[in-house]
C-alpha cells in the first residue's frame, strides 16, 4: 500500500500551496485518479483521512475524479474505452493502441480559505508552486 | 446530508465564502517525487551511466541474475548495484561476495524505493570506482508488483521480471507494473519441463493485452544459466545509451 506515501506528497504541495497564497485553511482539495495509474481511490481516501492532520489541511476534504481508460487505435483510428487489463481496439480487435486516458494522477484544483487579500489568486501555478529543493551536487 | 453544516435539509447549498478561492493546479500529484527522479537522471547523464530498475514480486530471481550478469559480462561492462529492501543487508553482502559493488537501501515498512532514496543512496555511492566509471547501475527494486511502479527513480529503463513459478496472468493481474516494463523477461525457465501450469504462450498473450509492444525474453540463472539474450538486448541498450540522446528519446523511457 503506497496510497500513504502518494497521500503525503498530495498534502506536502498543496500545503505549499496554501502559504503561497497566505490562507488560513484548505477546504476541498480535487485530484484526478485513472484507473491505470496505479493508484486505489478507496485507500488513498482513507490514508486521506490519516494524513490531512496539520497545518492548513485539518479540515480537509478529498475529492475524487475517477478517469476511465481510454484507447486509441494505431491500426484503424477508432477511440473506445476499455479495461485496464485488456487495453484492445473494440472495432477491428488489435492491440496495438495508444493510451488516450487513464494513467492521470493530477492534483487538478484546492479550495483555499481565509486569503488576507481580496484580489483571487492566479488561476494557474507557475512552477515556484513547486517545493523547491535547491540543487544537490552529491559531494 | 449536507456536508458543510450536517443537516439533512436536502438541495440546499452555502454560498462559498467571500474569502474562499478555488486554485486549479493541475499538476502531477507525485511531483515532489518526479522533482528528485528528474535531479536524479540529471545526474546519471552526466556520470554518463545507463540505470535500469529492476522490478518483480519477492523471489522471482533479481538477485540471481544480477549475479550471472555480472558473471556473463566480465570485464565488458562495470556494473554496480542498489538494492532496496524493508530489512537486511543480505543482498548486498551477496553480490559483494560476488565481486560486484552494491549499495543496500533500507526502507523499513516501506513497500518501494521513491526518488528521494535514490537521491540519498548516491551520496553514499559514488558512480565511480577507482576512477573507473560505471557502465550500468541496476537498481534492485522491492519485490512487490504493485507499488513500485507508481515511483520514477531516474532510471533510464524499467525491467520485469515474471518467473515460471508464478502464474503466466500476472501482466493482467498486475496491468500498471506490465505497462511501465521496457522488458519482461521470462526468469526460471530451465523449470518450464517440470511445470505443468505456466505457459510461454499464455504469458505473452497476456502481455500484450496491455497495449504495448514489450520485448519478452527467456532466462534461467540456476546451475545452467541461460543469460544470453539478456545480455545481448542490455549492451545494446547500453550502446545506444553512449550516444547522445535526443530529448524525445529520454522522455518516452521516463513515461514508460
């Protein structure tokens, strides 16, 4: 069960999220799920519940957006979903297809509360949302 | 019931404070996790060393291969070895006894190896021995076919290995750990006569029901190991690891 560790870093960027924006607390936090990224939904929330105690994320909560698995054909062009564990063209059978949906593991938005200033946040995050880490030489 | 206040009142909706801004982010959960594995291919490019992880449930014969390719390479390539397990340092201690350099990893309860222990584990374990550069570091995965896959380390290659003596439907029970494979190798194939329920066929068949083209090849490392094709298809790849690689080429491994 990695669902925990994949849960901390969740809350490791959205808690960066919330001091960049100065806000008191997160309400919902959305992430996008495919069935084929290899992560469980059903523990990732309840690892959720564990996790969230903190600073910023106390009152959280976890919603889930699940996406299906979407295949397209090399062969003939056609799009159809399909099971994970069975990734074929429904229209001429083949299995040679590209993956058009299904492997996303995305943090997608947050609801932030208690921001000082009235004017909303950027609508996007640059890439100083990240947890910067400062380059490492390995000596 | 109403999820913000607990009553039961149905339909009925609180207005989203004025303080309250919703932030769209969309950007990959994992990406503290990614942020280190990208730092940690950076750096293997510029060691100019080929990292494959090597990936498969507990006892599928990781170590043991290991063992025999070292033995079939020789003085050909210099490999060196990062092990990951939850205790002991038993792997490691094996290899070493072996001749090979390795560097065991630790994680506790922890069922995989993530980015940030690859990180860790190189400042203990130089790409360099005596001077001579390393060729092509293996990193020995936690056995386990579920979670590892969800973790990039900066390995250039993922391989798998399915061993004769689990079922031959593993790539359909296990479909995220098959499709992150750039190799499956078939492992303990010198059992195959006294087996009577794995079939080559069936395991092939059940790979390619995940949509990709995977190269599968056939290994025994027992008494009489059979490593060839594994060999041939890693100095391959490690040849073509020596050129300088265009940037699609190194993203398509690290999607894989």
């Amino acid at each position: 069960m990695h669902e925990m560790a994949v849960c901390n870093e969740l809350l490791d960027q959205v808690r960066a999220n919330a001091m960049q924006h100065g806000a008191r607390s997160v309400g919902a936090i959305t992430v996008r799920i495919g069935a084929l990224s290899g992560v469980e939904p059903d523990l990732l929330e309840r690892a959720f519940t564990i996790a969230r105690a903190g600073d910023y994320t106390d009152n959280a909560s976890l919603v889930i957006e699940p996406v299906a698995v979407r295949v397209r054909c090399r062969t003939c062009g056609n799009e159809n979903d399909a099971a994970a564990n069975r990734l074929l063209c429904e229209a001429c059978g083949g299995y040679a297809v590209d993956l058009v949906g299904g492997d996303e593991l995305l943090l997608a938005s947050i609801e932030l509360h208690g921001i000082p200033d009235s004017e909303p946040p950027a609508r996007h995050q640059n890439a100083k949302g990240q947890i910067s880490e400062g380059e490492d030489s390995y000596v | 019931m109403c999820e913000t206040c607990g009553c039961s009142i149905p339909g009925h909706e609180h207005p989203e404070p004025a303080d309250t801004h919703t932030v769209e982010v969309l950007k990959g959960l994992m990406s503290s996790n990614d942020h280190a594995a990208a730092h940690n291919r950076e750096h293997f490019d510029r060691s100019g060393v080929l990292v494959v992880n090597l990936m498969s449930s507990p006892g599928a014969g990781k170590t043991r291969l290991l063992e025999q390719t070292a033995a079939a390479l020789g003085d050909r390539l210099n490999i060196a070895v990062i092990e990951g397990d939850l205790e002991t340092e038993n792997d490691a201690e094996r290899l070493r006894r072996g001749g090979i350099r390795a560097h065991q990893i630790t994680t506790g309860s922890a069922c995989h190896l993530d980015a940030h222990l690859i990180h860790q584990a190189l400042h203990e374990f130089p790409l360099a021995d005596q001077g001579k550069p390393v060729d092509v570091l293996f990193i020995e995965n936690v056995g386990n076919l579920v979670c590892p896959a969800a973790f990039d380390l900066g390995q250039h290659l993922n391989v798998v290995l399915l061993s004769t003596t689990e079922g031959d439907d593993k790539p359909a029970k296990y479909p995220v750990m098959f499709r992150a494979a750039d190799l499956v190798m078939l492992s303990k194939c010198d059992l195959l006569p006294l087996l009577d329920d794995f079939s080559v066929d069936r395991a092939r068949s059940s790979l390619e029901g995940l949509g990709r083209q995977t190269p599968v090849i056939q290994t025994a490392a027992g008494r009489q190991p059979d490593v060839g094709a594994w060999i041939e298809w890693l100095e391959a790849r490690r040849a073509e690891h020596s050129v300088p690689r265009g940037k699609e080429q190194v993203a398509a491994t690290q999607t894989a």
